[in-house]
C-alpha cells in the first residue's frame, strides 16, 4: 500500500534499487542507506500502467499473508501478469462495493479503535518482559550506530507488540467490515483487503482515530564489486500500519475538522448568495459536537456563584477545540454563534446583531433539568471509572 498526496495506492514491489551513492566508494555512513523500492503502481482508472522508484517512507504497508490462486509456475514474467489481471479486476470489484456502500464503516472503525485502546489499557501480564524508555539508550549504546536504533527501538516501544499493539493495518479492518468467514489466499480476501485499505486509509486522513506509520528501514547488505556497490542483497524492514491515537488527541482532531464546517458554510453562502450549505454530510462526530453545542447554547452553565475558568475545563475536549478553532468564546453565546453558522440554527431576524442574553431566540432549559442532567453526567462518570476499574482488575 503506496501513501501519497493523501491518498494510498496499490503497487506491486518488483525490484530493489541501490541509493545514490552506488557509483562511488560508500562509506561507512552510506552503506546504511536504506534502498530504493522498484514499484509498478496502480493509476486512477485501476491499471498498472507506470514503473516508479519510491523510498521506503511512501510504503505504508507490505501485504505478505496472501497467495495467488492458480499461479502459474512456469517463471516470474507468467506470475507478475497473472497478479497484475488479478489485482486489477479485484480492485474493480473492490471500488464497486464502495460505490453500494453495503459496509458499516463508522460502526466498524469505531470498533477497531475503541479494542485497540482498551488493549493499551490493560496491565501487561507477568510473563511479559517489555523494554522500558530508561533501558533504550543502554540497549543502543552497544550497537554501531546507537542513535538510528536509539530512535527505531522508541518508536517500536510507542506501537507496542502483541495484544497491547496500536498498530492497525488493512487485514484487521476486514475483520470489522466482513463478519462472515472468508478463505486465506483468496481473491475474495484480496478484495476484502482493497476495500479495507481504502476505507482505513480514508478514516486515518479525515477521521482522527489513526495515524498513519510507514515501514520502518532497520539494516541493509549490499553487494559489491570492487569496494563499488553493485546491487542489494537483502533489506530488514518493520512493517506499517496505521497506530491509534490518544483519546485526546482524536477528540482534538474532531473538533479541529467540526471547526471547518463553518469556513464551508460561510464559502458557500458567499458562492451561491442564498442559505448556508454544507458541502459535506455530518459525521457521527460533527453529530455528537453539534449535540453538545446545543446543550451549551440552551443551558447557560455560568452563575456568579460558580468559578467561570473551571466550568470552562469542564466542557469536553471536543467542544473547546470546535469553538477555539472557530474563535468564538468558551460560552452559551460562542455555542449557539457556532450553530448559526453551520445552519444547524437560524438567527432570529429581530434580534440580528443583539447578542446580549436577555433577547435569546430560544426558552433556555429550565434549572431543574440542567441539574438533573449535571447529575446524570456525574453518575454516568463515575460509572465509567468503576467499570474501568472493574476491568483492570480482571
């Protein structure tokens, strides 16, 4: 899986290819050059028409756990053309499920993140010997090159291994997106794991749960003819993925995208000089952001009696990022301004340009089902942590 300009595409690896310095002595240093990939990438229309070399870095990942089905063993000029007629009409396939939107796919991504999380949260078992970040720079101060491994062994550390691992790749979103059995090495399985890839990489993009890691280059053995390298021998890779995020980070990435909704809206009103529109649907995140704005705007949960900056934290991550990213205040005003403009509200024509808080459009909630719902958030919280806890335990 080729990553690129933001989009990923299918490539088939056919070759190595020494870097730059091959016509010249290497030294020391340029012999742990990574190498170059010889790649036959797939175009727009689904066809392998064009030879690149790439560098590893573009290379998100490698698909190693398939087979061809009936390949001919005759030579490797009859393979590569039997796996370029079979990618290319599975991809066909793969785009025409796309089109049907037959798949759950916020329903499964949310999923796949929420296990990958909990699988972090829970407390490594007695047999498993973890490196830990103090021991890293011992462990690469024996090597050659004790930076470059320094650096490899952290991020391996932050992707983690076995069942704690953030790492997620196209192969485990098929399993979320297909519920039925399906057989290894099949072209249904390739199909499978087109689909998958794009809808992963697409989530990754736009979605906040995952953020994309390439393969990761670890060493290199050339060959050489008269102290020139003339070739590659082998390369040792970590293969990628896509690693999940914190919590925090993708409730601020979500808030971060809501925030856009408005730049849109007012775009398109400017273009069509007519009502706000927004040029793209409402996530199930936009949907919970702009229900929490909604409770904001209709609820003032400021009070003299009550310290301001504190009520401000108590407002999810989501919600401050929308707003502040929106530059609108952290207040039932700032809230329903944000409604207003991504034409989830409409101002009231007589009170245009009256902000202040006695010419609201809309009857706030009355205090007793603010404080009933202040306690149901409570209760609902401590819940959680005693799940988690529950959880932790077992």
């Amino acid at each position: 899986e080729l990553f690129e300009g933001g989009n990923w595409k299918l490539c088939i690896v056919f070759g190595l290819r020494a870097p730059s310095f091959s016509t010249r002595k290497p030294t020391s240093k340029t012999v742990e050059k990574p190498p170059l990939l010889e790649v036959l990438i797939m175009d727009e229309n689904g066809m392998f028409t064009e030879n690149v070399v790439v560098d590893l870095g573009q290379i998100t990942t490698l698909w190693q756990d398939w087979k061809l089905e009936n390949a001919t063993k005759d030579g490797e000029v009859d393979f590569t053309e039997k796996l370029v007629q079979t990618l290319q009409s599975t991809h066909k396939q793969a785009q025409q499920s796309l089109r049907n939107n037959i798949f759950p796919i916020e329903k499964a991504m949310q999923a796949l993140y929420n296990n990958r999380i909990a699988n972090r949260s829970r407390p490594p078992t007695n047999h498993r010997y973890a490196l830990t970040k103090k021991q890293i720079p011992r462990v690469a101060s024996r090597f050659s090159d004790p930076s470059r491994l320094e650096e490899l062994l952290r991020n391996l550390l932050k992707v983690g291994e076995d069942r704690m691992s953030r790492m997620v790749d196209s192969s485990m979103t098929a399993d979320y997106l297909y519920p039925d059995f399906c057989q290894d090495g099949s072209v249904e399985q390739i199909e499978r794991r087109i689909v998958s890839a794009e809808i992963l990489t697409n989530d990754g993009v736009s979605g906040g749960r995952f953020k994309r890691r390439s393969c990761q280059f670890v060493s290199v053995e050339y060959d050489h003819v008269d102290s020139e390298v003339s070739g590659v021998r082998q390369v040792t890779l970590v293969n990628g993925g896509w690693i999940s995020v914190d919590p925090s980070v993708k409730a601020g990435a979500e808030g971060r995208k809501f925030a856009t909704l408005g730049v849109e809206t007012s775009k398109n009103a400017v273009k069509k000089n007519s009502k706000n529109c927004i040029s793209r649907a409402f996530t199930v995140a936009d949907e919970r952001i702009a229900h929490r704005l909604e409770c904001l705007a209709m609820g003032d949960i400021w009070s003299n009696e009550r310290n301001q900056e504190e009520d401000q934290h108590r407002l999810e991550l989501d919600v401050r990022e929308a707003l502040t990213n929106m530059n609108l205040p952290l207040t039932p005003e700032g809230a329903t301004s944000a409604l207003i403009q991504i034409g989830r509200w409409s101002e009231n024509q007589k009170n245009k340009g009256k902000r202040n808080h006695n010419n609201k459009a809309i009857e706030p909630w009355p205090p007793e089902v603010l404080e009933a719902a202040r306690s149901l958030a409570q209760n609902e919280s401590k819940r959680r942590v005693f799940l988690a806890n529950h959880c932790s335990m077992t």
